[in-house]
C-alpha cells in the first residue's frame, strides 16, 4: 500500500485526532502490563520519579514519525532517537514486537468503540504497514507479513505475559496519577472511573485496578455516545491537528529531538 503514510496521517492528524491521542495512551497503558516492561520502569524510575516527562517524550517522538513520515529528515531522526534510548537496555524482540501490536490495533479498537466513522479497510490496513515500516527501522524483527496473523500474535501475547506484579501496580500508578493531574482535584475520582472504563478487564487486572462503577461506567459511555454523534453532524476539520505544534509541559519553550528522552 503505496499511500499508507497520507492515509496514516490524514486518520490520526484530520479525521480522529482526539481519539488517535487517547488510543495511543491505551496503548501506551497496555504495554506497562507486561511485566518485562514495568520491571524496566520501575527499575530505572522513569515513571514514578517524571511520568508527565515521560509521556511527552513519547509523545513527541511518536508524533514526529506520524505526522512528518518515518522516512523524512525529522521522522528518521526521531526513530534513531527511540532507538538511541531503547539501546540502553536489554528488550527482549518479542517485546518491542508486543508494543509495536498496540500501536496498529488500539486505534482500530477504539474507533471501533468510539469513532463518529467507522475506519475503512484501508485505513486499518494503513495502520499495519505504516507501523511496520517504522518497526523495520526500529530493529524489530520477525513482524508478521499481515494484520491478521500480528493480531493474533498481540492477542496470544496478552495472554501469556499480562499479570499482576508489584512493578506494574506502581508504574500504573503513577501513569493513573498523571493523567488525574490534567484535571482539577475535584474532578479526579471521575477522571479514575473513566480510566477503568477504557481499560479492558485483562489490562486493569494487571494493575491491580479495580472495575469501573456501573453508573460511572454507563456515564462514560454515553458521553462518548453522545460525542460521537455530534461529531457526525458537525463540519469536518479541514486541517491537521498537529501534536509537534503543542506546548508539551516538559518542554514550555520547544524542543529538539535529539535531546527527547531520560
């Protein structure tokens, strides 16, 4: 698929950017319930000690390679970069491999929940080859040669490795802290419901968190509902949200990639 970084672009940055963001913090929550990761984590403090820093680096780097294109002067600099921290530790392949997963599938399950359009075919096919593409450039190796048998692979992933450990209480923890922190103190306990709600059970099992509250849940939903569908009525965005134009807490005055990271 020739067009898989337009079209990459055109769904995360024009038509779902809000929920590209909160698809790739899901994803980004998933990961941690792997206990090779959170132990990695923990150990080294990174997100107990600067979770916000954290999730902006990620962003940021994230953001780079989707909205300049994984083989453009900034996009190849932000992927040495992922690979110039990553280098520092010793990760497992099939680890790099289960993260990769979350990056083409938790879009697609989100919109699947929550899009005001569902993503054609394309679009999550798109997903697939743009992230595998990037994957490549990572080092990750053994990527399946088709969505479906990657999926596979994530799911059985899952499977085998997600449980409860003290490392990914704390770091799921702190990732829940920040996200609270967004808000004003008394919005927070909410802010927590909602969390659960978007999680799915195997994934808030492996943090120790509990399940949502059956109003604040239906609440949540609803919400969402109730946003999808005014989204459907509403004029459609006619330019690109971009995440590398924001102000990223971390970084009030701007950044370089090559000094994104710990």
């Amino acid at each position: 698929m020739r067009d898989h970084q337009r079209i990459v672009f055109l769904s995360a940055r024009v038509d779902f950017p809000f929920d590209t963001t909160r698809a790739l913090e899901v994803a980004l929550f998933r990961t941690f319930g792997v206990p090779a990761i959170s132990a990695l984590l923990h150990r080294t403090g990174e997100f107990e000690r600067r979770p916000q820093k954290r999730y902006d680096d990620t962003d940021i780097l994230v953001s780079e390679v989707m909205e300049r294109g994984y083989d453009s002067a900034r996009g190849r600099r932000a992927i040495q970069r992922i690979n110039e921290i990553h280098g520092r530790f010793k990760i497992a392949n099939k680890d790099f491999l289960y993260v990769l997963s979350t990056f083409v599938f938790e879009p697609i399950r989100f919109n699947e929940r929550f899009g005001w359009r569902t993503l054609t075919e394309t679009e999550k096919l798109a997903f697939f080859y743009f992230w595998r593409e990037v994957g490549g450039r990572m080092g990750i190796k053994e990527i399946p040669d088709d969505v479906v048998a990657f999926e596979k692979f994530s799911l059985a992933y899952e499977e085998e490795h997600f449980r409860l450990t003290e490392a990914s209480r704390k770091v799921g923890e702190s990732v829940r802290e920040m996200f609270a922190g967004w808000f004003p103190r008394p919005l927070r306990p909410l802010v927590f419901q909602a969390i659960y709600t978007l999680l799915d059970d195997r994934t808030r099992e492996a943090f120790g968190f509990p399940r949502p509250r059956p109003l604040m849940r239906r609440l949540v939903l609803r919400a969402m509902g109730a946003r999808a569908l005014a989204l459907r009525w509403l004029p459609r965005r006619r330019h690109p949200l971009l995440r590398t134009e924001f102000r990223h807490p971390t970084y009030p005055h701007g950044y370089e990639i090559d000094r994104i990271g710990p």
